[in-house]
C-alpha cells in the first residue's frame, strides 16, 4: 500500500515451548483476555474442549455410573475433581449432568446464578454397555526438566511502505537522497535477534519501482558495517506494470552471511544506486529480512514437539489483465526459492465476507484479489495469498501448546489467522489486522480502524485446536489496494508448533491480547497466580518489530524487571532473586536457586517504538503486542492419571481398565495401581450434561 506502513512483528517468542495443559485432553487455555469478546470466544473453546475432554478420558461416564448406583455424592466429586484438575484459575464453572433424573454436579465457589458474561456448552453422551465398569489410577512423581534445542524461522524486519511517503524524500526523491535511512547520508536502522540464539541463515528481499517504464535502480545494503551487498539493477526481477501506469514494479532477493550478523541490536541502511541518465523517479515499497537460528528452551521430559508447515506463497494480482513484459495476465506467481516468476492467467476475485470464516478455494498458496477489505479506502481491494495446513492431534495425547508462526514480508498491510472448530464444522478466526465481529461479539484486535501493519508473527492457538480431530489452520495476507498499487507479498517458512505429552500435568499460561495501539508506546497488564507447586514463571516476549524497548515490571509496585531490547524470553522468578525483589520468591532464594511464593501478582509490559516514522514505515509507528507475549506458569506434578473398562464382572473389568492404562503407561509398576468397579447396566442410554463457565 503506497499511504501507510508498519513492521511485522518480532517473531522472538517462536520457541515459547513452556507449555501448559488442562486436562488430558483439553488444549491448553490461559488467564482470559481483557476485551469481552476475547473472553467469551475463550471461554465457549475452554467449555467445548472441557467436555470433549471429559467424554474421552471416561469421568463422564464414571459419574453417570456412580450416580446410578445411588452414589451421588461420589458422582460430585468425581466431577468436582476433574474441573478443578483442569478449569484454569480465574474461571468459575457449574456442571450439571441428569442422570435419569438424578442429577448430579461439580461447581466452584462462585456459583452464584447471575453473571455478565457466561459461556454454556450441552453434550449428550451415551451410557457404557451393560456390565461391569472398572477403574484403574495411580500417582505419579514429579517430572524433570530437560534442555531441548528448537529451529526457527523469524522475520526480524518488513518495511511495507513507499519510502516517498516520508522526508525527506517525498521532497528530493530517491535520486538526490540515495540512503535509506536518513537522505543524504546513512543512519543505520536498528532490528534484533534473540540473545543466546545460534544464526544459521538469514536472507533479505527488496522491492522497487520505476516510473517511465524504466528499469530498476541497484542497491548497496550495508549490515552491520560490514562489506555492502551488493544488488545490481539487472538482478532484480521484473514483475508487472501497475495497473493505469507507466509504473514498472521489481523484486530483488538475496542471502546475508551468517557471519555480518549477531545476537540482540543489529543494524542495517539500504543505499540507492540509479541508473545513468534515468530521468524519471524511483521509490522503495518494501523491504524484509528473515533470519534462521537454533535456540535451547527448558520443556519438561516426555514432551514431543511436532512442526506442521504451511507451504510457501507469494505474488500479486488484478483484477483485470496487465502488462507483464510477455504478454498480459492476472498477476505474478513468485517462487521464494528460486526468484522466479510465472504468469498468473485466471481471474481470481473473492468478496472479503465470503472469504472470511468460510471454505474457499483460493487458500492454495496461488495470488487473489480480495474485494471488499474492511477499512481500504477507495477501491477497497487487496490482494493476497492463503495458505491451509492440517495440524493432527491424536487422542490418546493431551496438548500441551500450540502456536502457529506467520512469516509475512513483502507489501504485507494485514493478516488473517483462522482455526477450524471441529465441534461446528466451521472456520474461526483468532486474530485479524482491524476489528472483527466474531460469534456476535466485536474483537478489538487494533486501534486502527484499517488495522494497517498489523502483522503477527505468533499467535497463540493452544485453546483453539482439539485431541483427536480434523484440525486446520488458515493463514491469508494481504496488501491494501486503495488506488493501483497491486503490490508482490506472501509466505515464507510459516508454520504451527504444537507440543504433546502423554502424561497429564498441571500447567498454566497467560497470553496476552494481540492488539495494535495507535502511537508508538503499547502497554498492558497481565494478572497470573503462583502456587507452592510452582517451579517455574517465565514471560515469553512477541511484539510488534518496531519495538525499540521492551519494560516489564511488576504492575503494582513498578520494580523493573526487565529494561531493554526485546528479549526471547524472561525468567520471572530469576530475575526476581537476582535484583533481591523476593516478590514472587522466597527471601533466601537466588537467581540459580530459587523457590517460588505462592500468591496472585500482576505483570505489564511496555513496549516503545522508533522516534523516525521513515524507519517502521508507519506514520506513528504503531506499536503493537501479540498473544505470543505469555506468563507461563509451571507446576511439573503429574497429576492422578486413571482409565476405564467394561467386563462381566468386577474383576474383569479392573483387568480390562489396568490393561488400558499400563498400555498408556508401560513403565508404570502395577503395584502402584488400585483399582475399583460398579455395576454399570443401570445407566440411562441417554445422559445429558451441561456446563457453565464465567470469569470471575
């Protein structure tokens, strides 16, 4: 879009592995966001995960079994165990289950009637076969941590703007002030890279144009201080005039050495080298690095951690044919691996609302124009790729997280990230670029009304997909078309990270919300709570890229914990006894050997952007927090872990249920294991349950 601009956000929190989970089955779900629709839509994924949850691992059944057998009170605490096992702090829930008429329930201790907000979900299950229904459980012991090196793909800079938009080269133009940034001479522009991380590659793309139907200017692109890179202007790649213009449009696309960069600030300025005698004028829309490195984070053992890539997309299209230097066509098709290009010979349009949370065909990667964007003036259009991933979660395991990366660069002006709900069959969107309306209630995503350069690079999806069903993640971005400017963006190395275990443990996580504020500071709080089990608090950082600072402090007393560029992540509890707080730690604690203090506290983060708008390419720099920003909260105790099974009789229905759990747990010592049974053939075939959850 050639009016505004903004940077992708950091992708610095890709390795936010510390994972939580819930129940065996329910995807893990944190403190909810401030904003009423962020809590609702959280709250109604929490109770349908809850549900399914408990339908698979058998306490429903258990229950109706219980009651049935006129052992109520059993029944409730059957129930009562399992939500407060599983229900994160904060949220209050009642559970209802009619039992042939008996009914039976758990609720916490705010169980008044009347709430503001209250999300309800209704399952109907079966009752078990005629015969017997034995249980098998055991107590496990803590886990142990382990040291686990992650890669990751980052997109550390993308500017999305024409750099004529600002001075002083709206004034002289690109010719007579060559350096990006400043004008006549260099000022390096900051970007970073997570301390401790290992840089294993890292590439830059370049876009450009020129009017007169001239060729591309070279460009010099300095890193560091170290020797330029070098692009000369038959290097770059042609990709189309704009439409209604003399304008020709350019990509260039190159490698930077592993060894022109390093850990936290680097530095970059782009020089322009025209052409000889070119008379017309030049101009910079876009402008991205990406970077590769490895990282160690802590995980608990026994924790696989799966990736599931989305294929990579990039290229324009239009509405109507254009000129494409061999003939005319609907746009560009670009491969991110080799540069090249191919025509794109079919028309591709769809209407904003019939793409959005709904099956299309355009989400295979091939270039769209989207009509219709909320928030584009003039035309109204934009163009766009979509790529579709299936994220498989078996049952027998229980998610632990799940994130899913969006690497945008490019002409990128905003981004769609939506999850299918295998519970309705539909598409659901977690994050948008500018207020959406979703299940009824506005989600307030930015302070934007167009959302311009609102680009995540993680957001957090662990409440969102499911155990054993058919999930898919969408990922569409998009470049605003207000006038012509039909401009080259996409997808490169995105993907979701999801950790699994087979072994329940109690973990909690806090994202906060990803919103976009209209100046150049954002700031939020974020409450959590530490129990005497609790080993681990650690804040995992994701922000906007044009975050120079990073605060965070403790919200009611302001001792800074934190002060400085955006880091991969924080230690709460460390840096806690290393500046002698002892506010989440214990008095004699130290910064290597810390105990944690149970209690509820509250966190915010404060993030500033550049004081030059020229630099993130927005006009108030537009500082932005993602939901890849979380408290998570580690308390490594597996908890009480059991199984079920029918047989004739009591005896072989506890064979049956140990059988299932030894299987599920092969070196568990079966002298650890009790077992008991109930006559199961009392059971209604019908037994309906109903569950309310609210925040407190």
């Amino acid at each position: 879009m050639d009016e505004k601009g903004y940077i992708l956000t950091v992708d610095s929190t890709l390795a936010l592995i510390v994972v939580i989970v819930l129940t065996a089955t329910v995807a893990s779900y944190s403190a909810l966001p401030m904003y009423m629709g962020q809590d609702h839509q959280h709250l109604e994924a929490l109770a349908d995960s809850q549900l399914q949850s408990m339908e698979q691992d058998g306490t429903l059944k258990l229950a109706s079994v219980q009651a049935a057998n006129g052992s109520t009170s059993l029944a409730n605490n059957t129930l009562n165990e399992s939500l407060n096992s599983s229900i994160p702090k904060g949220i209050s829930y009642r559970l209802i289950m009619n039992v042939g008429g008996t009914p039976v329930g758990a609720s916490s201790s705010d169980s008044s009637l009347f709430h503001t907000d209250t999300a309800t979900r209704v399952r109907v299950i079966s009752g078990p076969d005629e015969g017997w229904w034995g249980r098998a459980w055991f107590k496990s012991e803590p886990v142990e941590f382990t040291n686990k090196e992650i890669h990751l793909t980052t997109t550390v800079w993308n500017f999305h703007n024409w750099l004529t938009n600002f001075s002083p080269w709206s004034t002289y133009g690109l010719t007579n002030r060559p350096y990006w940034g400043r004008g006549s001479t260099p000022q390096a522009i900051n970007f970073a890279i997570p301390q401790g991380a290992v840089i294993t590659g890292a590439k830059y793309l370049q876009g450009g144009s020129a009017s007169s139907n001239g060729q591309s200017f070279g460009t010099n692109t300095v890193i560091n201080s170290n020797p330029a890179l070098v692009a000369n202007s038959n290097q770059f790649t042609f990709l189309n005039l704009r439409p209604g213009s003399n304008t020709r449009m350019y990509n260039y696309q190159g490698n930077i050495p592993v060894s022109s960069l390093h850990t936290l600030v680097n530095n970059f300025y782009v020089q322009i080298l025209p052409r000889p005698f070119y008379s017309g004028s030049y101009d910079l829309p876009w402008f991205s690095i990406l970077a590769d490195y490895a990282t160690n984070i802590t995980i608990p053992e026994n924790v696989t951690e799966d990736t599931y890539n989305f294929q990579n997309a990039a290229g324009l299209a239009v509405p109507n044919p254009v000129d494409l230097g061999a003939g005319s066509g609907y746009g560009r098709i670009y491969d991110l691996d080799s540069g090249t290009v191919t025509n794109l010979n079919t028309r591709r349009v769809i209407n904003w609302n019939d793409m959005r949370n709904h099956e299309h065909a355009f989400d295979d990667g091939i270039p769209f124009v989207i009509t219709n964007v909320p928030g584009v003036t003039g035309t109204g259009h934009g163009t766009g790729v979509s790529v579709v991933q299936d994220v498989p979660i078996p049952s027998n395991t229980n998610l632990l997280d799940a994130y899913v990366v969006v690497n945008s660069w490019g002409a990128n002006d905003g981004a769609l990230v939506e999850v299918w709900d295998s519970e309705s069959n539909n598409w659901r969107t977690v994050f948008c670029s500018f207020d959406v309306w979703e299940g009824g209630v506005l989600m307030d995503y930015s302070d934007r009304t167009d959302g311009y350069g609102n680009l995540p690079g993680i957001i957090y999806i662990g409440d969102q997909l499911r155990e054993g069903a058919n999930n898919k993640v969408r990922i569409t971005v998009f470049d605003d078309v207000p006038s012509s400017d039909y401009d080259l963006c996409g997808v490169q190395d995105s993907y979701v990270k999801v950790f699994t275990s087979p072994y329940k443990v109690r973990w909690t996580t806090y994202p906060f919300n990803s919103h976009q504020d209209n100046d150049n500071t954002a700031e939020q709080v974020k409450s959590f709570g530490l129990t005497t089990d609790s080993q681990k608090a650690m804040l995992f950082v994701g922000v906007g890229l044009n975050t120079r600072n990073i605060l965070v402090e403790y919200a009611d007393t302001g001792e800074d914990l934190y002060n400085g560029p955006p880091p991969f992540a924080l230690d709460l509890a460390q840096l806690d006894a290393q500046n002698g707080y002892h506010k989440i730690t214990t008095d004699n604690s130290t910064a290597g050997n810390y105990t944690i203090r149970a209690g509820n506290y509250n966190l915010r983060v404060r993030v500033t952007g550049p004081t030059n708008n020229w630099e993130s390419g927005d006009w108030d720099s537009n500082a932005a927090i993602f939901s890849g920003t979380r408290i998570a909260v580690i308390n490594p105790q597996i908890q009480n872990e059991w199984s079920a099974g029918m047989g004739v009789s009591p005896q072989a229905a506890m064979d049956n249920a140990t059988a299932i759990l030894l299987q599920k747990y092969p070196g568990v010592d079966p002298a650890d294991i009790h077992t008991s049974a109930l006559f199961a053939g009392n059971v209604p075939n019908a037994v309906t349950v109903r569950l309310d959850l609210w925040k407190q």
